[in-house]
C-alpha cells in the first residue's frame, strides 16, 4: 500500500514497487493493483490493472462523484432488472427463491442517508418471505437489513447499476409480487420438477423444447417489460377445474346438434311408407 497527493486538475502519478517472482519453477503469478481515494467520507476504487497495463501508457482513470442525501420519503430507483428463481423445497411446505436486483442510479450524485434515517433504498418482497438472506452484490453485508417484508439499503449508491442478490423461503407457491415505481425487465423462473404455475401480468410461459433458441437450463420462464406500480400474482394453475367458458358452449353447440340429428333421423323413420 501506499499514497500519493493529486494535482489541482486531479491527476496523479506513482511508481509502482517491485514483486518478487514466486520461487516455486511452476508456478505463475500476476500482481492485480487498485487505486482508491475518499471524497465525502465514501471510497470510490479504480478498476483492477497489472504493471503490464499500466506500463503501456493507458491513464488509470478514478471517477468520483459527489454525494446527496436522500430526500425525505425516500428515493424510488428504476429496476433495471430483476430475475425471480423459484426452486424445489429444502423442507417440506419451504419453496426455495432467489431474487436478483440490479436498480439503477441515473443522477449524477451518489445518494447517502437522508434526515429521515439510515434507509438509502428499499423495496417490498413477497408479504410471506422468511428467512430472508443477502448472499451476493454490490453493497457490503453491513449495508444490507431487513425489516417486515423488504430489504433495505444504507449503504452509499453510487451513479450507474448496483446489484443485489437474495434468497428467501416462501410457505407456498401462491403469492404476490409488489412492483412499485418502474420495473424495466422481469424474468420469474420455475425450476423442473415445480408444479404448473401460472404468473398474471407477464408473458409466457415458455418451455424447455419449445423454442430451439431457449436455453433457459431446463427453467419454465415468464418475462415483462417496463412494468410500473404493478402487483403480480404467481399461483399454482388449475387441475381439474371447471372447464373454460369456451368449451362449455362448444360442448352445449355439439349437444343440440347430436338432439336435431337424432330427431331429423326420428322423422325420416316415422314418414318411410310401409
């Protein structure tokens, strides 16, 4: 590690310290450096480079921005997209789910805590999740809570797209998905094996072998686009239920031509003379 001061316009230059080689004779090793800097208490970090990179004349670019506080009420990110897995029970009457976010930061500000408290973003989950866990993304485990039935974010979102991956448990496979704000791209997935579903509001499903194209993995899919201020209603579909209005009236129409066939046959029998 190490520091150095930038100029007035914001550049900066260092020298990068020698590695020594591994002494092993097979084995192969690459140096990864980063550069880091603070401004308004956040850490912004440059992408990872080699000395090789950095020896070719390429700038090593760190952006940062400035920071503004939530306003009160919050702050409603657009959904870049999102992805709902819906898998095979670890428990009996426990449907295994994970749900990736990517919400999108278009100001040019990073956005910290505001008067109203620690909340930076949050967003409703299904009403009846539990054991509800953050096991991926972009903000650290400790910027990430969960109150009632939604996550919460008190870690900085910086501009651009910040990811986050949770999973949750659901007691049954009938259930509302809350979409407030905009909702850009959604995928709701059903592993093989789960029992029909059905998911109002989207389109689908389509299924493994029906498009040559999809590689969904063997996953029943249901997609939507720009979705906004949306509940959606996932739930197993009907099996031997009431038949579709459509085939109660063509069963009614094949009914009432089988009665006037019958009778015309009737007729024709009774009017043949002896």
């Amino acid at each position: 590690m190490d520091s150095v001061f930038a100029d007035t316009d914001g550049g900066f230059r260092f020298t990068l310290p020698e590695t020594e080689p591994s002494g092993h004779p097979d084995a192969t090793s690459v140096s990864l450096w980063l550069v880091t800097t603070l401004r308004d208490g956040i850490t912004y970090a440059s992408d990872p480079f080699t000395e090789e990179g950095a020896g070719q004349g390429g700038e090593i670019r760190l952006e940062t921005f400035p920071s503004r506080p939530v306003p009160p009420g919050g702050i409603m990110l657009p959904l870049e997209g999102r992805e709902i897995s819906l898998g095979r029970p670890e428990e009996e009457g426990r449907w295994q789910v994970v749900d990736r976010f990517r919400i999108r930061n278009d100001s040019l500000a990073t956005w910290v805590a505001g008067e109203d408290g620690p909340v930076v973003w949050q967003f409703p989950l299904p009403s009846r999740a539990v054991a509800v866990r953050y096991v991926d993304g972009d903000p650290l485990p400790d910027g990430v809570f969960f109150q009632g039935a939604g996550v919460q974010v008190t870690a900085p979102l910086r501009p651009g797209a910040t990811v986050l991956t949770l999973t949750y448990e659901l007691p049954s496979l009938e259930f509302r998905i809350p979409l407030p704000g905009v909702t850009e791209a959604l995928g709701v997935r059903a592993a093989p094996g789960l029992p029909p579903l059905t998911v109002e509001g989207l389109e689908g499903p389509v299924r493994p072998g029906v498009d040559p194209d999809d590689a969904v993995g063997g996953f029943t899919v249901w997609t939507g686009t720009e979705l906004q201020n949306r509940f959606l209603h996932v739930a197993p579909s009907p099996v031997g239920g009431a038949p579709p209005l459509v085939a109660i009236l063509l069963g009614a129409v094949l009914v009432g031509v089988a009665v006037l066939v019958t009778l015309r046959r009737r007729d024709e029998e009774e009017s043949v003379p002896d």
